[in-house]
C-alpha cells in the first residue's frame, strides 16, 4: 500500500490523509469475459435494438469489452443516426 501511495502522492499529495480504504485486487476493473453463447443471448440482441429514442453503443455488446469496440460502436451508431440529418448539399 505505500508504493501504491507513494506513486501516486504527486498528483494527490493529501490521498494518505483522506484514505479511509483501498481494495488491492488483480482485476482492477469491470470487464466483461466473454463465454461461450454470449454473442448470441437474447439479453444482447435486445440491447441492439433502440429502444425507442434510447440507442446503445457500449463495448459489451460485442462480447468483449475494449476500447476499439466502443469506438466501433459509437462511430457507427453516431453516423447511422446522422445520416437522416445531413444536408443533400
């Protein structure tokens, strides 16, 4: 824990005084594993499909959650969306 605090006391030079706990783990954050089916769950075709005005564009919906998926996603649903909107000109 003071490696921990000490790398990151330049940036947060107060964290060791307002740290009441920190939870040390190997996988830091959420990300989802994808198993077996996954790609073809019910639960995910849902989320494909907009949900009245509601679109999704999360990394998930691939099965694996990177940032070049969420990108991906973002990028194609945003033109999807925009292409109605643009001016012929």
């Amino acid at each position: 824990m003071n490696q921990v605090l000490a790398e990151l006391s330049p940036v947060h030079p107060d964290l060791a005084e307002q740290l009441l706990r920190a939870d040390l783990v190997r996988w830091g954050h959420a990300m989802s594993i994808p198993v077996p089916g996954v790609r073809g769950s019910a639960a995910l075709k849902a989320l494909l499909q907009p949900q009245g005005r509601l679109h999704f564009a999360h990394s998930d919906l691939a099965g694996y959650s990177v940032f070049e998926e969420a990108y991906t996603r973002g990028y194609e649903l945003g033109s999807s969306l925009a292409g109605p909107l643009r001016r012929p000109w």
